[in-house]
C-alpha cells in the first residue's frame, strides 16, 4: 500500500473503499459521537447519547450495540469480553484487558456528563497496537530494548502500560486534554501492581512542539506510538509536526491506524511527506486497524514551526491563542 496516494487499500472482497465504508455501520454511528464532543458540552453530549441509546433500542440494534448498551447500563463487573469494532467505549463497568499474562483494568468515562473527550474511553486502535505491542516476538526484540518511549494521545494509557510491563525503561505517556491527564495517573496507580516503571504523564499539544522543547522531555525517543491519532485529517500537520519533534533518524515509530472514512487518508499522505510509511500488520478485517511503521525521511525537518507561526498560518481548523494553535470552535476555518 502507497499511503501517499489517496487511495485506500482494497477489501478482500475487491470492492474497495467504498465496500469498507458499506461495512461499518457502528463506525459511522461512533463518528457521529466524535462529532459531537467538540460541539456539545458535556450536559449535551450525555443528552445526545441517551436519545441514541433510546433510538438503538425502539429500533433493534444488532447484538454489538445491545452489549455494549447492557454494560452502560452499569454493571459493577469487570468487563472482559471481546468487542467488536468500537462499541465498548460505551461501557460503564471497568474493562480488563489481558496482555502477556497480565491483566489491565480501566475505568473509562467516555460519553459520561463528567467527560467529553474520546480520550477518556479505549477505542479499537489502542487494543490491537497493545496486543500487538505484548507480542513475544515484538516484546523480545523491540520494546524491552527501549530506553525510552513516548505514546501520542495516550488516552486511557493502555498502550503506555503495556510497554512498562514489556520491560522499556522509561515511558512517557502524553496527550493534549486535562481531564485525560487526570484519568491517565487514576489509571496508573490502578494498575501498579502489574506494571514495570510506572508512565510518566506530560500535556502535549502537537502544534506546539518544537525539537528544542521536545529535548527538554527526553527526545529523540527510542519508540512512538499512536493509536488512533489520524482519524481528524485537520490535525494532520500538527501530528507531523508531533512526530518530526519527538523521533531520531533510528526511532522507531508505530501507528495504529483505522480507516472511518475516506478523507482519512489525507492525513497519512500528509505523514508520508515526511516519512516513509509501511503496513506491518493489515487489519484482520475490511474497516478494521492496521500497524503502521514510519521512518524519518532523511530530508525531514527537526519540526514544523508551528509554534512560532502566528494567527494568520496556524493549520486550517486551528485558531492563535496564548502563543500557540488551538482548536478553533465549530464553524470556524
């Protein structure tokens, strides 16, 4: 796969994108969600998903989505089944994931009145990196020889954990939002007993990040990860911008991709602009997630300068405040 071109890869069925999209109605319900929490507050964003849950009920929504109703609707029980696509991130009951002989449990909050940010619930893309991640062959020969590694958008930080357990001596766990930085040292403490070095926790903002900062927190970083960090093609150049700051010539770089729609492959031809980008493990379905490996281009800049620019060039979407880009509200460029 060229993910420097527009296209996405073909389906086993040979259809294509299109036959992708056709395949996944809960993914296309869940974009609605991600919509919604940079629109509403919280009091809407809980409202909106009480008339969808009463919507998927009156309506009989498949076995996927009545699971994933019956564990909001409160069950004080770890939840440890599988789930198909996103549809967890709905849970109430704190979910178990069992990795290596391990055992992680987190307490999410997505879509609760307390939070409206898709970081504070687990998404598919952080399950299969960490699966991935816990991988004997990966665990041996990549992650126990890490002396440092840095996770993007760490959200509930499950990736980051299994890497401390997987032996890496340091891991920095960053993301950009408050209330998930909070989650993320809850999350943390919970978990110390199964884990090695306990994850440090920085706030990040990509667009504000520049090579020299990003030494002062210990780059270049042996691995960097992202699980779910593409799906908003208007954060493509600040999670370049996030990238270049943070990696070395010898980084090692993974992603977790998932193709919701097919604007996402904008942002990975904006990534291939300044690395290389390969397919290490092809998701295990049509609409499902994909192992990506980068590698610095030998031409690619220590960073961006988004930090420095000013009102005028922030990346589309993005709006000056305080010295740096931030999210500009809804209807505004």
């Amino acid at each position: 796969q060229d993910w420097g071109s527009s296209m996405a890869p073909t389906s086993s069925s040979g259809k294509g994108r299109e036959g992708m999209v056709k395949r996944l109605p809960t993914t296309r319900r869940l974009q609605l969600i991600i919509a919604l929490t940079s629109m509403l507050g919280a009091q809407g964003l809980a409202t909106s998903l009480a008339v969808r849950r009463r919507e998927m009920l009156q309506g009989g929504a498949g076995l996927g989505w009545a699971a994933a109703l019956a564990a909001a609707s409160g069950s004080p029980q770890i939840a440890a089944a599988a789930c198909h696509d996103d549809e967890c991130i709905f849970s109430r009951a704190p979910r178990a994931f069992d990795r290596a002989g391990r055992r992680y449990v987190i307490a999410q909050e997505f879509g609760t009145a307390s939070s409206t940010s898709t970081g504070t619930g687990v998404w598919e893309c952080a399950e299969v990196l960490s699966v991935y991640l816990a991988a004997p062959e990966v665990a041996t020969s990549l992650v126990s020889r890490q002396p440092s590694v840095l996770e993007l958008g760490a959200g509930c930080g499950l990736c980051s954990m299994v890497v401390s357990a997987g032996g890496a001596a340091r891991v920095v766990a960053t993301d950009g939002d408050g209330g998930v930085l909070s989650l993320l040292g809850k999350v943390f403490d919970e978990n110390q007993s199964v884990l090695g070095v306990r994850p440090e926790v920085a706030r990040l903002r990509w667009e504000e990040a520049t090579a020299a900062t990003a030494r002062t927190l210990g780059s270049p970083f042996g691995l960097v990860l992202g699980a779910d960090v593409t799906y908003y093609p208007g954060s493509a150049v600040a999670l370049a911008n996030a990238l270049l700051a943070f990696s070395g010539a010898q980084s090692t770089i993974l992603l977790a991709h998932k193709r919701r729609r097919p604007v996402d492959d904008t942002t990975l031809a904006t990534l291939a602009t300044y690395f290389s980008i390969s397919t290490l493990q092809p998701p295990d379905r049509p609409g499902g997630v994909f192992i990506l490996g980068l590698a610095r281009r030998p031409t690619a800049p220590p960073d961006l300068g988004l930090g420095l620019a000013d009102e005028q060039n922030c990346n589309q979407g993005y709006l000056r405040k305080s010295g740096a880009c931030v999210l500009a509200p809804p209807g505004i460029d």
